[in-house]
C-alpha cells in the first residue's frame, strides 16, 4: 500500500471522528486491516506448497525467529521454514507514536497475570496485561522501539555462572553486527556497528519537555553518555531501532531484505501445538501446527528451534513432554525431559502514575499530535511528534551502590514520557486502570499538560513461574510473575522515585512550571503523600510491567540444576532442539531485551552454523 493512500485513510478516520473513543476504533481498524502492509516480506505459503521436510523449522517469526530466518537461509543449500501464529505486520503498525494502540489489535496475545494481593492492585482483577507480539516481527512491533544492550557486566556474570562464550568481550561483536548505528556524535567502531540490518538512532521527533528533562538531569549532576557506548551511567535521548522515522522491526530489518531466497519459506497464521520427538531416541524430528483450523506436520532434517519467546516457548516445551516432571504428569502429558521449564521467570517493573504538572503547552496529547499538519509533516519528511515512540523520550541509567562510579552497574531506569496517563484515551486501557481509581486521581487533571517518570527496576531479585493451565495448546499458560518477593526490589524502586523528584526539582524543569500531581490513589490516602509508605503502596496498586518478560528457558551448564538449554542453546536431554530467544537468559540484563534478544538470535544462529559444519 503506498503511502498516500494510508494519508488518505487516516485522514478519513480522524474527520470523520472528534471523539477519542471513536479515533481509537479507526486507528484500530486500519491497523487490522490486511491488506495495507508491507509488500517486500516472504510471502504467506499456501498449505499445499508447504514441503513435508525442511533443513530447519523455526517456530515464531518474532525478534529471534526473524534473525534466524535470515542467517540460516544464508547458506542456499539449508532449507528453512519460519512459522508465526499470527498475522503480517502492517504499515501503520509502523507509525512510533502508534505504539500503544497496537495492544489493542489481534497483534497482541493479551497474557495476564494470575491476581494477586501484593501487586497490580489497582487494575482491573489485580492483574497486570502483559501483552506480547503475535505478529510477524513479534514483540519488535508492539514494543516502543528502545534499544538499549545492557551493561558488560551482564555477560561477564552469565559466563560466570558457566556459559562459556557469553562473556561481554564474547557478545559484542554480535551487538554491532546487528547495527547500523546512525548517531553521528558515537560512532565509535570499538562499541558501534555501520553494516547491519537493524538501523538505531534518535527519533526524528521531540518535545521541548525533553530538552527540559535532558538539562535538569545535567543540572543535577548526571551527565549525558552514549549508553551503549564504553559506559552506561547518565542520561540520554532514546536510541531507537528506527529507520528514517518508522519503527523498524525484526521483520522489516531481517526478513524484507531477504524475501526472495528460495529456500526460505514463511505460514503465518499458524499455531504450533506440539514438537515432535522420538521418545526412544529422545531426538526432534519436526513439529504439528494448526492452520485453518486443519493440523498439519512438517518435519525438520536437521533441527528444530523454538523462538516463541518468554511465554510460547516454555509453553510449547511443557506441552511437548519437556519440563517439570510433577506439573506435566499432573496434567496427563508424557514427560520426555524433567527439566525446570518455566521457572527464573524475570521481568523490569516500575511504579506506574508518577505524573507531574506543568505550565506550558508542551506535552504529547493525542488530540493534539494527530492532525492534518503532523501527518504531512511525517509522511512526507519522516519528522515531527509521530516519529515519538508511544511517547516515550528520555532515559537515565543510575546506580545506587555506586552512585559517583561513571562506569557503574544501572540498578535504575528512568523512563521519561512526553505526556502522561490522560494525554491518550488508550495508555489507562493499555495498564488496565481500574475506572474508580482513574476518576479519582486522573479524570480531575484530563485537560492538564502533563508528563510522566517510570522508575524501572533493571536488576530485579525476585522471581516468577509460568505454568501449562492445561494440556490444551489453545490455553493461555498460568502466570506468576512473583513481584516484590524480595524487599529489596521495593527499596529499590523508592530510591528511583526519590531520584525523580530531585531531578524535577532543578531549574530546566522548574522553568516550566513542573509540580508533582498531588491527588492520593484512595486505597493509600490514609499515607501521608509523597512519603516512603505511600510510594510503596503507591507501587502495589500501579506495578507496571515495562515487558521485558524473560528467562524461563534457563541457559546453564550441565552442573545447574535449573538449565533448560545448554550454553549453545541446546535443550537438554532431547536432541536436535534448540531454544533461542529471550527466555533463555538466565539472569536478566541492565536493558530493554529487545537488543539483547537480537544479540541472542545473531549468536545461536552462528553456533548452529558451526555445529553443522558451515565456515562463518
């Protein structure tokens, strides 16, 4: 579809609507609409050209299964075959200030939490909505582009811990092989990469809130770096994976450059309910997925990998006979492996609602970004607040611990935004504010220019699990995600909001008239506002996911007991299967994991090459 036709018809749905709720369900209808995507990915295979065997068989066409795509179709004598769930991505999917309405959209599986007593308290049925890509790209298309890698001394430890070659020195070479790297103050080929598929940068777009934030944070002594560079400490306009102002997604980076190669075949609209596996040899020979409500099988000559991400993948092993002996027997499936599937379930979290006030017009309100002269401005130059992803702007890495060490380890995150919970009638839906809370803290400032702090907690302690529900491949997995199991991690967090509040209180941000809103959530009024017990309980009813879900297929040597996948990322006790994807980190990274799952995917493809004789 080309690009004046989208003009046209996002010009359609917002003159044909003043309403709020109305846009939303314009914007939502052209996001689902088929047709109007890009046109250079592999095409959907019909059913009947499906070959019965391929080299490899890749279950999620998500950030690691579009890497792999590629890489393993390199070599033309390997045949692969990319199986997604859910459907091609769409042009306006593509749109960074759109990023929110996407979990609106069939694009997204709607996981929730199990409820609970101790957390997500003020959403609806105290859970928290994780949503997760069902799409082509997966979550690299429903998630706010941000790129950040980590700290080194992330992968030092997983080396540590006795994953031989994961070591920082062993994981950066493939950090910039990912990269074309377009920031033109860091490029630094020590740190940086000028040739890869996945284009990172600024976005074209900002607000003057951001100026704001950027100078109080060096008002207060935080100095500005480049946080994928030598040291990760400071503050930093967001480094996006966005390509001349559009999100550019694992599918648009990895699998539109590619979609010619006849040996690599993409079904989408597939669901994979089962791997395949000999339970005399222990060996994968293939998977069943169900297309069209028919089954079909396909099987793999050499291996089978498992990219579904932190959910589908411990999902898919359990349902296969792969996991914790108790759970499978208990609901009646066959164990082939008794390994810790699903356990070392981690996740970043962050207070949610920290809203200030200010006094200019300066913040990102949808009633006020999309309209005819943003739009232009976007379309036909790639700039201006459209190019702003979700509305997110602004980042710190801090390290309490160490607070005056330049190359210290980012304990905390604070994520910046250019508006706030009532600059857009989706973000409450998106989070699943409870409307009585809503109307009590947020209805009275909907007409206020605002804007909003995440304190994100980068090295959490404690732990979740995610379970089958049952056998049903159809059943969403049981999740508990186990949050503030460790108080350390509320402490944490507190120290984060404290740092907000002084970083609000220097002159840049004072200047523009910045006050913290002061109306108590009515579950923690009877806590004196702004004070230590407040933001604790403040932080039980607002625990917002930032969805970095990960783990839960555990990489490990064969001394921990806990490993899912070996350090080439092998499944233990069943042959030819692999995991490569974000649940097999086994401790979770100082990072948004959406560059380290990228970096994942680019080394487990060069481990498969290696182990099957090709020269990389």
């Amino acid at each position: 579809m080309s690009l004046k036709l989208a003009y046209v018809f996002i010009l359609l749905a917002i003159v044909s609507t003043s309403l709020q709720e109305s846009l939303l369900e314009g914007v939502i209808s052209l996001l689902q609409d088929g047709e109007n995507q890009w046109t250079d990915e592999p095409a959907d295979v019909p059913i009947y050209k499906i070959q019965k065997e391929y080299d490899f068989v890749i279950v999620g066409a998500g950030t690691a299964g579009c890497v792999l795509a590629n890489r393993l179709s390199e070599n033309p004598n390997w045949s692969v075959l990319l199986i997604e769930a859910g459907r091609p991505e769409n042009l306006l999917m593509d749109f960074p200030i759109l990023a929110n309405y996407l979990q609106f959209t069939e694009s997204n599986w709607r996981y929730k939490t199990e409820p609970s007593g101790s957390f997500c308290m003020g959403l609806d049925n105290h859970q928290c909505n994780w949503p997760r890509g069902k799409v082509v790209g997966g979550s690299s298309v429903l998630n706010y582009m941000i790129y950040t890698r980590g700290n080194w001394r992330d992968y030092d430890n997983w080396a540590r811990l006795g994953n031989e070659g994961w070591s920082f020195k062993d994981v950066l070479p493939y950090f910039k092989k990912i990269e074309n790297f377009t920031v033109p103050e860091y490029q630094d080929p020590e740190f940086h990469g000028s040739k890869g598929y996945l284009t990172v940068g600024y976005s074209p777009g900002k607000t003057k809130i951001a100026d704001a934030i950027v100078q109080s944070s060096i008002q207060s002594g935080i100095p500005y770096v480049d946080y994928n560079g030598a040291t990760q400490i400071g503050v930093s306009r967001l480094q996006l994976s966005m390509k001349d102002g559009y999100r550019d997604s694992s599918s648009r980076a990895y699998l539109h450059p590619v979609a010619k190669r006849p040996n690599l075949q993409m079904t989408k609209f597939s669901m994979v309910s089962k791997i395949l596996i000999d339970p005399g040899t222990k060996t994968a020979f293939g998977v069943e997925f169900v297309k069209n409500n028919r089954t079909h099988r396909v099987l793999a000559k050499k291996e089978v990998i498992v990219s579904g991400g932190a959910i589908n993948s411990p999902q898919l092993l359990m349902l296969s006979g792969i996991g914790p002996k108790k759970h499978l027997t208990s609901l009646g499936i066959p164990v082939i492996s008794n390994l810790k599937v699903g356990y070392n379930l981690m996740d970043h979290i962050a207070t949610g609602g920290i809203t200030f006030l200010i006094n200019q017009p300066y913040s990102l309100r949808t009633d006020r970004i999309i309209n005819k002269e943003n739009l232009n401005l976007y379309l036909n130059h790639h700039k201006g607040p459209m190019s702003i992803p979700g509305g997110c702007e602004v980042l710190i890495f801090h390290d309490f611990s160490n607070p005056n060490d330049p190359d210290g380890y980012p304990d905390m995150e604070l994520l910046f935004q250019g508006g706030s919970i009532v600059s857009d009638e989706t973000l409450r839906k998106d989070f699943g504010i409870t409307d009585q809370i809503y109307d009590a803290v947020f209805k009275p400032i909907e007409n206020e220019e605002s804007f909003m702090v995440f304190p994100m907690l980068m090295r959490p302690k404690s732990k979740g699990r995610i379970m089958l529900k049952d056998g049903n491949y159809k059943s969403k997995p049981r999740i508990y995600p186990n949050y503030f199991a460790f108080e350390e991690d509320m402490k944490t967090i507190l120290e984060g909001i404290r740092l907000i509040l002084n970083i609000t209180e220097q002159p840049a941000l004072q200047a523009i008239g910045t006050r913290l809103h002061d109306i108590p959530i009515p579950q923690c009024s009877h806590l004196t506002f702004a004070s230590d017990p407040y933001f604790e309980c403040m932080t039980r009813y607002f625990t917002f996911t930032i969805y970095h879900q990960s783990g839960t297929c555990k990489m490990g040597p064969p001394k921990d007991k806990k490993a899912v996948v070996d350090p080439r990322l092998r499944v233990y006790g069943v042959k030819a299967l692999r995991v490569i994807d974000a649940s097999i980190m086994p401790e979770i990274p100082a990072a948004h994991t959406n560059s380290p799952t990228y970096m994942i995917a680019e080394k487990g493809a060069d481990m498969i090459k290696e182990d099957w004789g090709m020269n990389i």
